[in-house]
C-alpha cells in the first residue's frame, strides 16, 4: 500500500507535506515476528514465489543471454587451458 499524502496548513512554517502512518499495522506484526523462534520465523516468513508472467520477447532475451553467458564461460575455459601449453 503506499501511504497516502496531505497537505497541513502550518501558520509557522506555511504548507507543509506529512504523510499518514498506513504502515503502524505491518509494524506490529514485525515486531511479533522479531520475538519468534528460528524455526517459528522460517515458517512464517518463507514463501514460495509464483513464477514471473513474461513476455514472449523478454523470455527470448533471458534465453539469449544464457546462451552468450555459456559461450563466453567456453571462451575462457579453452583461453585458460591454451595458455597452460
């Protein structure tokens, strides 16, 4: 949630930004997990992730990029090996 912004009419200092404090219920449940057991904290903090929606065009990319990835690690290996004769 973002926190929700208004404007204070401040006679001293004019108008100024203040932000309302959304965040005070999270902050509890943070300070109950901070009290938890390790195993108690593992479990309630670990969640799996769902896996990322893509696009047709970023997924080729991801796959380019391993393919360079593969082929400059190919490069070095065979670099390392020539300069070892």
């Amino acid at each position: 949630m973002k926190p929700t912004t208004q404007l204070i009419d401040d006679p001293h200092k004019g108008l100024a930004l203040a932000e309302q404090d959304v965040y005070l219920g999270e902050r509890a449940e943070d300070e109950l997990i901070m009290h938890l057991e390790r195993d108690q904290f593992v479990e309630k903090t670990s969640r799996p992730v769902p896996r990322a929606a893509l696009s047709a065009r970023a997924t080729a990319a991801l796959w380019a990029l391993r393919v360079f990835v593969v082929l400059v690690s190919l490069m070095v290996l065979y670099t390392f090996i020539d300069q070892l004769h």
